[in-house]
C-alpha cells in the first residue's frame, strides 16, 4: 500500500530576480516497508524531495499525500502532530539536543505526545539498546563519535515507531566505514520494524543494500529502479 | 525530563547572560520592594503622626462652618459643653470608642512683660494627651515632642507649652510667667495669666514662632466658654472607622444636626497629597523598571532563540507544535522570573537588615523631629512582585518566541 504520495511537485525558489527550481514535477510513491535512496549530484533537489516527504515543507505546486490524506489541507498542528507520530527525521548534522543526554533526546518524540517519563525511558533504553548504546545512555551528544551521535538520532527517529524514517544525507558527515555502519543499520531496523526509510545520498557505494534507487537530475527522476530483493 | 527541566537545562547553557538576566530582575524586584516598604513605612508613620501624635483622632466632630469661622469668629461654631460632656461618656457604652477628646483652636496675644507677640494655641485637656500618645503605634510612641520641662498636667490648669520659636523670639525661660489675651465668645476682650512649663518642637517652621499649646480648661476660661472647637475621636481600631463614623452621624442627627463628623482621612490634607505624589512617583520607578526588567529578558530570550534556531527547527521537524516551542521559551524566561524573584527577595532583606543595623536617621514633615528610617517588606508585596514578575518575564519570552515557533522549519534547520 502506497504511504507517501508526491504528485507533479514543483518547488521553485526566488533568490534575488531569478527564480531556481529544485524540484520540475517530481512524481514518487513509497511505499510500506520500502527501504528508498534518492540519489544524486549536488543541487538535484535531493534535500527539497526530502523536505516533502517528511512533510516539513510545501510544495509550490502538486500535493503530498500521506496515508491517502492531503497535507496541504491540513493545519499546522495537525501536520506537527503527523510528523511526532508518523514520521521520523535523520538530519546530516546529527541535530541533537546538546543539552540532553542520548537517552533524553531518544525521549524527545514520546515527551512531545505527553508520555509519562517513566514509560518514555523504559522505550528510549529499549531502542538504545537496538542501536546498540545502551552503555551510552547517559552521554551528552558532545561525548559520543558522529556514528553514534547518528545512531542515536536513528534511535529517536524510530522511538515512535513511524511510517515512514527521512534521512537526508544521514552519511554526509561520516567516514566510509562509518556511514556503510549507519546504512546497514537502518537496514536492519527496516526489516525488523517494516519501518519504510528514504535517505538521500550523492554516494553511489552507499546503494548496494537498498530496494530501490531513484536518481534525481536537475529537478527530475531520470531513473527509479526497483532492486529485486536478496 | 520534563520541559521544566529542558527549561532550565537551557538556561545554563549561556550561564553569564542568563545570570545577568536574573540579577536584572533582581534589583527590579528589590527596588520596587525596598521602595514600597519605604512608603508604606512613611505612610503609616504619617497616618498615626495625624491621628496620635497630632491629637486628631481617627473621627472629628466639628459644627458645620466651624472650620471656615474658626478664627474669625469661634464663640458661634462650638460644640456646646453640654454635649461635649455627654459625648465623652461614649467610650463607656460603646467598646470601639477609646477616648472622646474636645480640643479648641485660637489665637490671641501673647504677654511677656517687656515683649509681645501673637500666638496661635492648641487646647487639649492634658491627660487626653498622654492617652494618645500612649496609644499610638509608630512615630512618636509614649513620648511627646517636648525639648524642655515636663509635659502639661490637668492638675496645674495655668501651665503651657511654648514652641521653640516662641521661645526665642519673646526670650522666654521655663517657669516664666505671661498673660494670654484673646477675644472670648461674646467678643470682649479676656486675659488669664499662664506660667511656661514646657517648650517643644513645632511639626511646621511657619508655626515655630507662634505655636503654643493650653490645657482646654485655661483656653475655655480665656474665651469664657464651656464648648469645645472640635472633638477628635479615637478609636480602639482602624477597621471600626466607617461604622463609628456612621453611628456618631445618626447621634449628632438625632441631636439637631448641624454637625460635621469627618474621617482623619477627609481631614489630612497632607496625607493625600503626599500619599498621591508618591504613588505616582511609584508609578514611575515602576513603569521604568517594567521596561528595564521586560527588554532585558526579551532580549535574552531573542538571543537565545536565534542561537537556538536550528534547535527549534529540529523540534518541529519532530513533531512539536508551535505552541509547543511557545511554551518551552516561555518556561525559560519564567524560570528567569521566579529566580529574579528569588535574588530580589534575598536583595530586599539584605538591604532592609543594612538599614536596620545602620538605622540612619531622617526628619519626615509633620513631626519636626529626627526619626529613624525604616523600611516595613510587606509580605503581600513581595508575594505580588513574584507573581508579577514571572508573568512579565513570561510575557516577554513569548513574544520573540511567537515569531521563532512561526518560521519555517527548512530555514530554521539550515540556519547556521
Ligand atoms: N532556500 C533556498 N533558496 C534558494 N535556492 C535554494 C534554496 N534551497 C535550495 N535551493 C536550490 O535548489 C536546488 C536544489 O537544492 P537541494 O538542496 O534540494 O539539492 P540537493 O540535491 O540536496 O543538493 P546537495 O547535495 O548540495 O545537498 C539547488 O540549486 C539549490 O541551490
Ligand atoms: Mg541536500
């Protein structure tokens, strides 16, 4: 069943007189479960694909649709709340809370719906302890390696158990092995949760392990290929 | 975690500009308290300066126009002694009444032999006096104002007190002896011999050289009268104030009429205005430290959220709500005000204890004497503050935070 649907987007932003668009009528559906990499060069609108997906931004023209419901239509808080319980974020720059421990900024999502702590830590340590942090719970973010910085932004991603995992360059700022560590990871946590991940890479070594690969040129999909599973 | 805990996680992160946040707030708070309890102090002292030390009670009876006429013509605006004798009974029948004293305001010609001047008496039947100043609260508690000799007795009815100014000018000694002169009720011409017992501080320097004080019964004979000018009333409590007032109205009523019963309030001009100059002058200390307090947590609380910006842009992306970025930096900024409250209190006792201990000394207007200078930190004050505060301090978080909560999220997590 078809989980996100992006039709005929365009995206198009003013810098100064000229108008730059970043996305010419993109069509993309994911899928539940599907494990995503949209690749390409830099400025392919890679990030402002994403940003669609993850309901974070608009549109300039077509519609997201996620779970068969409009995006657009919906307010502010209700689009929020989508994302707190659908939808989970992986940032390249890690984008965690400094001052929050791992297990804390695991927290995070549950807090935001109001879970009592106790409960929200029970879960948090529980997925710590699927990326396998549990030893670093009580880190500050400045203590840990950006691999674990990154796992533990997986962890919080997940702690909600969405739809549907946006990583935007989750790897960007990692070494080879380490970024190959974090797309293993995310793989795994795929199949265990038939959580569906789309994360963006220019990495083309990073697209052994995906389903499907889907190629972004200048603002377009040359290419969606569909990997036939191992 | 919870957000209170974020909250104040995130004020220690800059903990300089946040300290000096607080302390900002601090002094506000303190200012505002130490100043309120200044005037507050000054207000009560005043009040019970009027009511006790002034001999004015907290009720005056007078005739209607006595106040117009009182120099010009006496002998027809006053209570008659009649009256005044029954009146004084009151206390015994009616238990918030503490003592009913007839008082007579004139003028007249002071003798002293060789010099002459005018003088302007206050009478007051002398054992009246020692009640009030035994009943008064503040200022001017037991004692008199009396530079030399000894206070004036019922049992000597000749014996007066001089000011300070009359004392010079005429070159008069204790134990001197003078004539009084003045007009009675029927318009002749009167004199009683009188002895210095005592002189005093005037409560105003336009007095000081003509003030002297009588025992009722000497002014009563000089003016050949058994009425009294005005009686001040003096009750047990301030609270019973509007109810005596209104009892003593149906009774002079009752009487015929014609008689004006007026609160200690209505009657001390001073009070009100000194009381409406100093609010306003609160007023002002206020609304500036309201400005200075609100623009140094908004300002705090922008650099914050600009710093923070990236943050913000991460918690949206998870799911939190507008309101919910409103919330957190509102938190922050009334964790500022409750720890402003906090320092300002424990500023307020620091310098409410240096007075106390330095105990400097001042001379409030109506007393003409030196008196020490305190401050009264009223609780219900300080609690007011505190809440004050952290709502100001709240109020000045959400409003930068509105406009962070309302910014798009792309451009908020690529802000660097
Ligand atoms: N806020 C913006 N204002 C103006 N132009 C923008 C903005 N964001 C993106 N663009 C432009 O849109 C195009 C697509 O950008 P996008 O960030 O989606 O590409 P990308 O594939 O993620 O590139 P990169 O690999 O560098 O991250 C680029 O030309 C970029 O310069
Ligand atoms: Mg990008």
């Amino acid at each position: 069943m078809s989980l996100v649907h992006v039709r005929s987007a365009h995206k198009t932003y003013a810098l100064g007189d000229t108008l730059i668009e970043a996305l010419k009528g993109v069509d993309l559906t994911i899928a539940e479960g599907e494990f995503v990499a949209i690749w390409g060069p830099s400025g392919s609108g890679k990030s402002t694909l994403c940003h669609l997906i993850g309901i974070i931004d608009q549109p300039t023209s077509g519609c997201v649709e996620f779970d068969g419901v409009d995006v657009l239509a919906l307010s502010d808080d209700a689009r929020s709340d989508l994302r707190n319980r659908k939808i989970g974020f992986v940032f390249q720059n890690f984008n965690l809370v400094p001052v929050l421990s791992a297990l804390e900024n695991v927290q995070l999502p549950l807090q935001m719906q109001g879970v009592p702590d106790e409960e929200s830590r029970t879960q948090a340590l529980e997925m710590l302890t699927k990326v396998g942090l549990e030893d670093h719970a009580d880190h500050w973010p400045k203590k840990l390696s950006g691999g674990q910085r990154q796992r533990v932004a997986i962890a919080r991603a997940l702690i909600n158990r969405p739809s549907v995992i946006v990583a935007d360059e989750p790897t960007a700022n990692l070494d080879s092995e380490n970024a190959q560590k974090i797309i293993d990871l995310m793989r795994s946590l795929n199949r265990e949760f038939r959580t569906s991940f789309v994360f963006s890479t220019h990495d083309e070594r990073l697209l052994a392990s995906v389903d499907r690969k889907v190629h972004l040129l200048d603002g377009l999909i040359t290419e969606d290929v569909k990997v036939p599973s191992k | 975690m919870n957000w209170f805990v974020f909250a104040a996680r995130n004020l220690l992160r800059n903990q300089r500009r946040s300290a000096v946040t607080i302390l900002a707030a601090a002094f506000g708070f303190a200012a505002v308290n130490v100043f309120g309890g200044f005037t507050t102090y000054m207000f009560d002292n005043l009040r019970d300066g009027f009511i006790y030390a002034g001999g004015n009670g907290h009720l005056q009876i007078f005739r209607t126009g006595y106040k117009e006429n009182a120099t010009t013509d006496p002998g027809k605006y006053l209570v008659p002694g009649e009256l005044y004798e029954r009146l004084t009974h009151l206390p015994e029948t009616d238990g918030r009444i503490r003592l009913v004293a007839g008082t007579m305001e004139l003028t007249g010609q002071l003798d002293a032999g060789d010099r002459a001047g005018i003088f302007v008496a206050k009478a007051f039947q002398p054992s009246h006096r020692d009640v009030f100043f035994k009943e008064s609260k503040t200022l001017g508690r037991g004692a008199s104002f009396l530079d030399n000799g000894t206070a004036l007795s019922d049992e000597s009815p000749n014996e007066i007190g001089i000011a300070n100014g009359v004392e010079r000018i005429l070159g008069l000694k204790i134990g001197a002896d003078v004539a009084l002169m003045a007009r009675t009720v029927d318009g002749q011409i009167n004199v009683v011999d009188a002895t210095v017992r005592n002189t005093f501080a005037s409560p105003s320097s336009e007095l000081d050289e003509k003030l002297i004080v009588l025992p009722l019964r000497l002014a009563q004979d000089l003016v050949q009268t058994e009425g009294v000018g005005r009686i001040a009333v003096l009750l047990k409590h301030r609270r019973d104030i509007p109810a005596v007032e209104k009892s003593l109205q149906a009774l002079l009523e009752a009487e015929g009429g014609g008689y004006e019963v007026k609160r200690w309030d209505e009657e001390s001009e001073f009070y009100q205005l000194t009381k409406k100059m100093f609010n306003m002058i609160f007023g002002i200390v206020f609304l500036i430290l309201i400005g200075i307090v609100s623009m140094s947590v908004m300002n705090t609380m922008s650099m914050a959220i600009i710093e923070r910006t990236t943050e913000i842009g991460t918690l949206r992306a998870l799911g939190l709500r507008r309101a919910g970025v409103i919330r957190l930096f509102a938190m922050e900024g009334m964790l500022i005000g409750a720890g402003g409250a906090l320092a300002g209190m424990i500023l307020s006792f620091i310098v409410w204890l240096f007075i106390k201990i330095q105990s400097p000394v001042w001379t409030p207007p109506t007393i003409g004497r030196k008196v020490p200078l305190e401050i009264g930190l009223v609780p219900e004050y300080l609690l007011m503050t505190t809440i004050f505060l952290i709502v100001l301090t709240f109020a000045a978080a959400v409003i930068p935070a509105r406009r962070a909560s309302g910014q798009g999220i792309v451009e908020a997590l690529g802000h660097v």
